[in-house]
C-alpha cells in the first residue's frame, strides 16, 4: 500500500464531457486504424462543427495503429495540438483518457480535447494483435495453449465461481440481459434474443467460459470531447460533469488469482467525491469482456454486499428497464469489442444515457451514470482498473 | 534394460493419400529473461529468478525485482506447487495448438513463492499437489509441466519420465522411442550397440544400426545386430553416398537420428599430431554430423516428434592437449549441433546433446576411471529422449566439466590445458 | 600410321582384337585394405559433387573425389615398399611409359581358391602349373586368377575375421622364382593385396610386396575378368597417373585379347 501522504482530489470543477461518438462497429475491416480515426473525428465535426483546428487537445487509444502511436495520428489527421496524450489501458482507456483530459482543461493547458479510440479487425489480426499483446503475455501466458484471454478469464472464472458459489446460470442472467439491452440498439453486432437455456447449451470454448461469455471481437471507433462548461453552453453542446473518478493499476499483486479489481481498493473515495451512493445511480456501464469481470465490478464498486454477489446476480433485474440498468447497449458482450474502443463504448453508453440520446431504448429519466473500465491482461489479471461518475448539466 | 510400464500404442499408419500434415510450432517470440530461463531448461534444472537482494522469487522472468527491484539472478527452486484453477482450451487461433485441442492448462500456487501458468498433466484439478518440470516445447522454449506429485516424486527419476511421455500433452515435450523408428549411426563401437539394444527394449519399432567398413565377417551373425526389430545397414558418416543410401534403405519414416559415430585418436597438435587422423576425426564428427543432417532432416521435420540426438565428447567445450585433433573435431561437431538446432527451431525437430566423458571402449584403454560404461551412456541417452532434455551431461567427467565451464571458463581452459 | 598400327587399329574396329575391362568401379562402397588399427589406414572413395546443372554450376557437372593411392583397381610402385624405396624410377611419375604396355599370363588358381581362402602360391605350385601349361615368359605380367572379384559386394571379398584378412597370395619362393627366374613385370590380382590375407604371419612376411617392389617390379589389385582371359597371349594396358613422387595410383587396366 502506498506510503505517500493522500490528499484529498481535487474536484472537477470546470469541465465538461460531451459529443458521444460510436462509429458503427464490423466484423472484420480492411480499413486501417488510421481509417477508423478518421471516421470518428468526421462524424465528431457532424455532430460539433469542429474541424482539424479547432482541436487544442487530443487523446488517443489504440491497439492496431502500429507502428504509430498519437504522434503519428496528430499528423495524419492534421492536428496541431498544444496538449497529446496517448492512453495505452485498452478497457480503461475511455475512463483513463477523459481524467487526464479533465484535468488539462481544468488547468487550462487545452481547451477543446478530442478523446478518441479506433482499431480495425483485419482477418487475423486478433491472433497477431494477441501473440504482441505484452511481454509476459508472450512469455508466460500465451505458449500455454493460446487460448487468449478466453483462457486467462476462465481460470479467473473457475476461482471466482469456486469462492462466491456463482453458477453459470447467474453469470448467464448478465449476457442474456445484455442481449435483451441490444436488442434496441441498432449499431450492436448481437441482436438476437438469447435465452438462458441456450447460454447453458453454448459450446464450451475454455471451460468454465462458454461462448456466449465471450465477446465478439471487432472493429469500430469512439470518440467524445472534454472542455469547459462555457465553451459546451456556447456552442450548444449537451455535456455533462464529472463527480469523480478513480484510478488504479496492479492492484491486490498478491491475490494468486485475480477475485477482485482496484476499484475494491478506491470505491470509497469515489462515491466520498461524489457526494452520491451507488443507489444513486441510474445505469451502470462496466467493463464487460467477461461476465465475472462484471460481477466483480458489481461487488467492488459497492452496488452489492461483497459476500452476496450471488444472490445479487438473481435478484437484479439489469434491464434498461430494471432497478439496476447494466451496459444498456448491449455491452461488448452484444456490441462487439473493438480493441482499445471497447474501453471507450461505456463511456459514450454512459453519456448518451444522461443526455437523452441513445442509440437504442433510454433508461427513464436518468441523470447519473457510473462508468467502470478494466484493462491489460498483462500477464494472469487485468491490470488497469478505473470508474467515473457523471451527472448530466 | 526393463520394459516401460507406459507402452503408448505405435502410432496408427498413415493413409497414403491423404497430404502430408503440417508440423508447426508454438508461438516462439520470447524476452531476453525468458531465453535465460530456457537457457537453464536444457540442462534440465528447475530454476526461477531469485531477488540477489530481498531473496524473493519471481515469475515471469522480469529484468528488475518487483518488491525492492534489486537485480534478479536465476536459481534452482523447488518443484512443488498447487493446482489454483484449471482450464481446458478448446478454441485457439494458434496453428499448433488447435491440432492438439483441448489442451490443459492452470495456474500454479509454487511453493517457491510465484503463480505460474503450466500445462497441466490431465486429471489435475484445483487443490491438487504437483510437481513442475521445466521442459522446453517443440519451438525449443521453456514451458513448466505440471504432474500430479505422486507420479513425479517417486524416487527413480526415470518415472517422472515415465508420466511425461504417459501424459498425452506430456508427450509433446519427449521424445517417444516406443514406436518410433531410430538411426544409430555407428553401431559398431560399444556405445552405438549398447544404444541399439536399449532402444530396441525400450520398444522402438525399428532400430537400424549403422555400420561403417570395413565390415567383418561376424557382422553377419552379430546377437545385437540380429535383435528383432533391429535392421543393420552399412553406414560412414564419412561418405555421402552411403549415408544417403542407408536413409533410403530405411523401411518407413525416420523419427530419431542418433549420431554416435566418432574417431578417437591421441596426439597433440605440434606434437605427436597425426593429421590424417585429425582429418579423419573431422570428417567423422563435424562433416560427418553435416551429412547426416542434411539428408535427414527433411524426413524428421515431416514426423510429428522428429528428433536428432547427438552423442559427443565433453573435451568440445574447451580442448584436449592429450586428442587435440579429436577435441578439436568434436568442438566443431559442437558448433554445427547449434547451428543445426537453431536450423530446426522451425521445424519442431528437437535437437538434443549428450555429452559424455572417456568411455569404457578401446579409444579411451590408456586412460584410468573414471570411464562411462556403454551401457551408462545408452541409458543416458534414453533418458534424455524420455526428457526432452536438450542437454545431458553423462557421467562424473562430463559432469563436472560442464559445471567447471559454466562456471568459469576461462579457468576452464586454463585447468584443462596443463 | 604404319602398317603395324593400323593392322591394330582395324583388328581393334572389327573386334578381332578384344578389349577387356580389368577395373572394378571406383565406388564408396569398394572395399580397402584394412591394416592392423595401430596403422594408417587406406581412405575409401569418396566422391562429393561441386555442381550438377544446378545453381553451383548450371550447365555442368563435376565431382570432388578424394581417395587413397591404393584404393579400388590400383597400380603398385616399387617405391611403394620399403625393399623398392631406392629402386631408380620406382615412383609412378617416373615409371617408363614403356612399362604400361606388356603382355600377361594368367595362373588360375580358382578352384584352390575356392577350397582354401587362405591357399598360398607356392614355387612348387607354379613348377606343377608351367609342367601343365608351359613355361611362364619372361617380361610378363602374372595375373592370378583367383575368381575373387565375384565377392565384391559381399563380407567375403575382404573376408575379414577376428584373426585378420583371409585371402590367396603367393610365398617368398613364389615371387623369388616368378620374379629372378621369370623376370615377371609385375603380379596382378583380383583381391585388395598382392600379397594374401594372412601374409604378414608368413616366415617371410608380406613377400609379394618386399620381393616385387625390391627388384623394381609392379603390382596390380582388384583386377576384375581375369576369367575372360586366355593362359598365354593378352595384353596389359595399365598406365598410373602421374602423381609426383606418388607410390600407386588408381587406374583404368584393360586388356587387349585375340579373339579365338
């Protein structure tokens, strides 16, 4: 645990977020990440009438852009920014990209940021995209049957399964609830309706994990802006303001498996910021690449007594009609993953939720989304772990 | 020689018209610190990076510790660990594992102090006691294996060796010889036909035994020779023709090529140096290792646990004042053994090295003990098949060479050069 | 062309005169002689190719061969052994060129052979065969029909068991008579030595080598189709290459026969 004396955060006074973007996720893309950019920043100036520049600040999330990084895209893009960042937690990107914007407009180094997630899905590039992945991942994890994260997350599964007495059927109820979520969203890549029985009857594809646990990977772009309450009123944007957020990398190191993510370490501090309890909230986007990652996140942020995940998973109704509404989008599990933009999607979810203007059903009068994000399977865990609660203007 | 308590089953035949099966390997892409780790692999150790400052072991392989991030340095660790959770992968994207799904893996609770991810022999399932193996994988990369405790902890080492080839993700580290059809390319010196007997015991649908000239007569009714199973052909590594023919005249797919062909002969370089005899020693151990390689790699690389193992002269590291030309032969031998294996990194073809000291033969009759027995060096080299060992070191010579080089080589040379 | 050569030249093209191949194929796998291991040994052929139509050489072919100069059908100097070491000419450089040209007699001693692999030529013998066929002519040479080149390919043409070689050969005697009484050019056989197997356990040990090359004669191994041959009237061609201050060489023997 850190010894550094803790401050109390400083609010976020004086910024804003708005312009939610989703470039309609494929399958597959022979269009680079570049490309994808490209496409969210055109329909950012659709949506804001900002051109190139007008940008003094730009954030950027990517897996697939190799070999550029934000540099390379500020050029490509044409750019001239006084402020860059480039934000490499994949899940917690969206998250981790709009603090840092936050503050950087707070503080005035930037006025107008373009946070932005793009990456393709070029046959084949998931493998490759996989075996790069990170240095233990090829070292350690990978050469063990290549089973990807659905490997990682299954042996995560199993432990977390064993512990709190979570059977498939209630991991089930949060991706047959997600289905049902994107059945309303128009741009998710999973429509269909699922049923329990037919989650049960998935093929397995790294026991426990079944296929239906799995998200779908693919490409697609996120963007939205950070700035400040007087430029959103005088350009006419809807935004919304940041009540808190957290941050946290490499949390519980000695856990052998990974039950638990930072956010057990800082949810405290985040709804202390808030100033609001979880009950306060009136939809959930969390990170949701497997469904015990999602219950994990459910326990840690306090949306549920920690000992009683379980029993919380049966008796929630996560619906955008429910009393809890959980990734109303459909999440990635219905949406699809597209790479670092996966981690942005919640964001935007969460966002267009408390503006009023979803891709698919509206949750009724909501005003207060928590976001969660999770991220870098590094090695046997994801490392980074981030959450943000926003409140419409 | 006993037989195997796990005799697989020889493989089925192939269907003659169906293409031939690719061999891939595992995904190869390692850090510098991950070689490392394979580095100690071949020689068949246990190791993980242990802090030089706090002491704490740590895993993966890192460049600094985690907890002081004091400087790391490699050391033997015990092998105990508990299973935590466990997995069967059924869906890869990987070309060598989806030929063999579903694969079985987990993570392991050391008693060394990290988490690892292993492969897991079947059957093991969360709680269960297991001792590691750190095995190099068909790529030639380090992997730690899980066994189940009580098959690995019996005291006769070879049984450990037993439940690797049992295990059938086991057998893809091994080198299987029940089944497989073996070349001894000199079987004609005691070591050679002390190998072709072990192997033929150990269940190996075929040994040919390779018999370089000239050929006495009483080839015709050797009792090794006449084993059944066992298929004498003419062999010197020295002649490209014959050693191209011998391959041809072999009756199936070759799967194990072991190379036991060698020409020891005293005499110093200045002094007492014959250099016909030097020269045959280099035809023999270096071109003659070239040779063999050449015309059977190509057919090891198309069988699924193609393997070339290569028995030499532990005098390869560092000389011998007493068979320079030998030792220099034999250090030759050594580098094209490494090119070679690297060669075949691709392939999946595991290239393997026993290293032995003087023999208990006729090369080495004016030498005092200690000697290897032939019949020590056969076992060895069966054993090292069993491991997938990359390296061996036969014997209390060979030992304690390879020890004293690691450990200093400079001093090394300077102790075995009086 | 004077009319003898062209007397040859057309008996040559209408086969009245016959030309018989002597030499065995120089291959990897033709058989040495194997001395006692403390010794040099004799390499075997070797041949390694340096291009075949392909990117090493794309119109040619050639090979690099490496042997020694007693291997396969070879030729003996004088200076091969120690007795013929100051013997004037005695390396194959320095051999006459009118020394590649003479006539032979063959003595067959197949069916001995047959009986008793180790059966030795004694002057006794050859007394016995020059009473059945007639005297052996001077400046000739003795080409010892064995029948052995039959075995090539077999463990029987070396013949080699745990007490050593076990192969035909002549006596001191012999060669002492075939040589100062005959005036032989040289003695020619089907086996890997002129002298037998087990000659270096003879009282006079190795005497075909000692007494041959000491007088300045020629030896020739591993002939082949002697039994083609007549007794009296064939021919030797057999001409070293000319390897400086070199003690043998392969070569290509054949013989010139009129057909009956």
């Amino acid at each position: 645990m850190s010894s550094a004396a803790k401050r109390p955060r400083m609010a976020y006074d004086g910024v804003v977020m708005a312009a939610p973007i989703t470039v309609p996720y494929q399958r597959f893309s022979s269009e680079p990440a570049h490309g994808w950019a490209g496409a969210a920043l055109r329909a950012l100036a659709r949506e804001t009438g900002l051109g190139p520049r007008d940008l003094d600040g730009f954030s950027f999330s990517s897996f697939s852009a190799s070999p550029d990084s934000a540099v390379g895209l500020v050029q490509h893009l044409g750019l001239m920014p006084r402020w860059l960042d480039h934000v490499p937690t994949g899940g917690a990107s969206g998250v981790m990209a709009l603090r840092r914007a936050a503050r950087a407009v707070q503080c005035g180094d930037a006025a107008i940021v373009a946070c932005v997630a793009a990456d393709t899905n070029q046959i084949d590039s998931f493998r490759h995209t996989l075996a790069t992945f990170s240095r233990f991942s090829q070292d350690a994890v990978y050469p063990y049957g290549f089973g990807g994260p659905n490997a990682t997350f299954a042996l995560i599964t199993q432990a977390y399964m064993h512990e709190h007495g979570v059977t498939r059927a209630d991991f089930g109820r949060i991706c047959v609830t997600q289905r049902a979520n994107a059945g309303s969203n128009p741009l998710a890549l999973q429509r269909s309706p699922l049923d329990l029985d037919t989650y049960l009857a998935a093929r397995p594809i790294a026991d426990p994990v079944h296929l239906f646990d799995c998200v779908m990977p693919c490409a697609g772009a996120e963007a939205f802006v950070v700035t400040t309450p007087e430029i959103a009123a005088a350009r006419g944007w809807p935004a919304a303001r940041i009540m808190a957020t957290i941050e946290r990398h490499n949390a519980y190191p000695d856990d052998p498996v990974q039950r638990r993510g930072g956010w057990a370490m800082d949810a405290d501090e985040l709804w202390a910021m808030a100033g609001i309890g979880p009950a306060d909230i009136d939809c959930l986007q969390a990170y949701d690449d497997y469904p015990v990652i999602v219950a994990m996140q459910l326990a840690d942020l306090g949306f549920c007594p920690p000992d009683a995940i379980a029993r919380f998973l049966r008796d929630t109704h996560f619906g955008i009609d429910g009393t809890l509404p959980l990734n109303t989008n459909g999440g990635q599990l219905s949406a699809g993953q597209a790479g670092a933009a996966g981690g942005y999607q919640n964001l935007t979810e969460g966002l267009r939720q408390i503006l009023h203007c979803p891709l698919g059903a509206q949750v009724p009068g909501a005003r207060r989304a928590a976001i969660s994000g999770f991220g870098l399977v590094n090695y046997d865990r994801g490392v980074c772990t981030a959450a943000a609660v926003l409140e419409a203007l | 020689m006993t037989t195997p308590r796990h005799r697989l089953p020889p493989p089925a035949p192939r269907d003659p018209l169906a293409r031939p099966q690719l061999h891939p390997v595992p995904p190869g892409a390692r850090s510098r610190a991950m070689q490392a780790m394979a580095a100690r692999a071949t020689q068949g150790r246990f190791v993980l990076q242990a802090c030089t400052v706090c002491d704490t072991a740590t895993y993966p392989p890192r460049d600094a510790c985690p907890r002081c991030w004091g400087t790391l340095a490699w050391h033997d660790q015990p092998t105990g660990g508990r299973v935590l959770a466990n997995t069967v992968i059924r869906v890869s994207t990987d070309p060598y594992f989806r030929d063999r799904l579903p694969w079985h893996m987990g993570s392991i609770q050391l008693d060394a102090g990290p988490v690892v991810l292993a492969h897991l022999a079947r059957g093991l399932e969360p709680g269960a006691r297991v001792a590691m193996r750190l095995m190099l994988d068909r790529g030639g990369n380090a992997a730690l294996f899980a066994l189940p405790s009580d098959a690995a902890q019996v005291p006769h080492p070879e049984q450990g060796a037993t439940s690797m080839s049992a295990d059938p993700q086991g057998r893809t580290f091994v080198v299987p010889v029940a089944g497989a059809t073996v070349l001894v390319s000199d079987a004609r010196q005691p070591v050679g036909g002390a190998l072709v007997g072990a192997l033929a015991a150990a269940g190996a649908r075929l040994v040919v035994a390779g018999l370089p000239g000239p050929a006495p007569v009483r080839d015709a009714h050797d009792p090794v020779l006449g084993l059944p199973g066992v298929q004498p052909l003419p062999l010197d590594v020295t002649d490209p023709v014959s050693v191209a023919e011998t391959v041809s005249r072999i009756g199936g797919p070759l799967d194990i090529v072991i190379n036991t062909a060698r020409h020891v002969r005293a005499g110093g370089v200045s002094r007492d140096g014959n250099l016909l005899a030097q020269h045959r020693a280099l035809e023999v151990s270096a071109m003659g290792l070239a040779r063999l390689a050449q015309a059977t790699a190509p057919i090891l690389a198309g069988r699924p646990n193609g393997a070339f193992l290569d028995v030499l002269s532990v005098t390869a590291l560092a000389g011998d004042a007493g068979h320079a030309g030998f030792a220099a032969a034999e250090a030759a031998r050594l580098s094209l053994l490494q090119s070679f294996r690297h060669e075949m990194r691709s392939t999946g073809v595991r290239v393997l090295e026993v290293f032995t000291g003087p023999t208990d033969d006729a090369d080495y009759q004016a030498l005092p003990p200690p000697k290897v027995a032939p019949a020590r060096l056969a076992a060895a080299v069966l054993d090292a098949l069993a491991q997938g060992r990359e390296q061996t070191c036969v014997g209390e010579v060979a030992r304690e060479a390879m020890r004293r080089w690691l450990d200093d080589p400079a001093l090394f040379v300077r102790e075995t050069q009086p | 062309m004077t009319p003898l050569l062209t007397d040859l030249v057309a008996q040559l093209a209408t086969g009245a005169i016959r030309v018989v191949d002597l030499a065995n194929t120089l291959s990897s796998d033709f058989p040495v002689i194997v001395l006692p291991s403390e010794f040099g040994q004799c390499e075997p052929f070797r041949m390694e190719t340096v291009s075949r139509y392909d990117a090493d050489g794309p119109a040619w072919y050639w090979n690099r061969i490496t042997m020694n100069e007693h291997t396969g059908t070879h030729f003996d100097a004088p200076a091969h052994w120690i007795t013929g070491r100051d013997v004037p000419h005695g390396t194959v450089d320095a051999v006459a060129p009118r020394d590649f040209i003479h006539p032979a007699v063959v003595i067959d001693i197949s069916a001995e052979a047959a009986e008793n692999a180790d059966f030795v030529v004694t002057r006794a013998f050859l007394e016995d065969w020059e009473a059945r066929h007639g005297a052996i002519p001077k400046r000739h040479w003795i080409l010892l029909r064995s029948d052995w080149s039959r075995r090539v390919g077999t463990l029987a043409y070396l013949n080699l068991q745990d007490d050593g070689a076990h192969s035909p050969g002549p006596d001191a005697d012999a060669m002492r008579f075939l040589v100062h009484a005959r005036d032989c050019v040289g003695l020619g056989v089907e086996t890997v030595g002129t002298d037998a197997g087990q000659a270096s356990h003879f009282a006079e040990p190795l005497p075909a080598h000692s007494i041959l090359h000491g007088n300045g004669r020629f030896g020739l191994q591993c002939l082949t189709n002697l039994d083609q041959l007549p007794t009296f009237g064939s021919v030797i061609v057999a001409a070293p290459l000319k390897i400086k201050g070199g003690s043998g060489s392969p070569l290509r023997v054949i013989a010139l026969m009129q057909e009956a």
